[in-house]
C-alpha cells in the first residue's frame, strides 16, 4: 500500500495515473509482462500475466527491481526524467 501521507512530506504533487489519463505511454506491454513473468514466476508462482497480479504479489526485496524493469520500457515510449518512488507496494 502506498503510504501517501509520508510521500506528501517529500513531494508537493502526487499524480497516480492508472489508466492513462493523463499521459498515454506506448509500452510494449506484452514484452512487458512476459519479462516480469519470466524473471519472477518460479519465486511466486503467478496465477496469471496480469501485471497487476505480479505487482501485487512481490515482495518488498524485489520492488526496486521490478520499478526499474517497468522504467526502463516506459523511458524508451516517453523522452523525459521522471524519479521512481521505492517502496511504493
């Protein structure tokens, strides 16, 4: 769970777009979900590609690696700096 009230300390905005809303991203999401499966299927034993499934089931000790896989095939739909916020889960 995200806790927002410490994130506020830090950040004067906080913008969580789900749904692309405010910015669409053009993420090869399949590529995306294959490589999450691969990398932590035998650890967790997915019931699906759902990548809210996977999201949801890692654990905190593999949260920065999997916010980094997910950066590195949003920053190449989006040419920008953005910060990824660790232990967001």
């Amino acid at each position: 769970m995200i806790n927002l009230v410490k994130l506020s300390s830090k950040y004067k905005y906080i913008v969580l777009d789900f749904d692309g809303t405010i910015v669409n991203l053009n993420v090869d999401w399949v590529t995306l979900k294959n490589k999450l499966y691969k990398r932590f299927n035998c650890k967790y034993n997915f019931k699906s590609k759902s990548i809210f499934d996977m999201i949801s089931k890692i654990s905190d000790e593999d949260v920065n690696d999997t916010l980094m896989t997910i950066k590195k095939f949003e920053s190449i739909s989006v040419n920008q700096n953005f910060e990824v916020i660790p232990q967001i889960f």
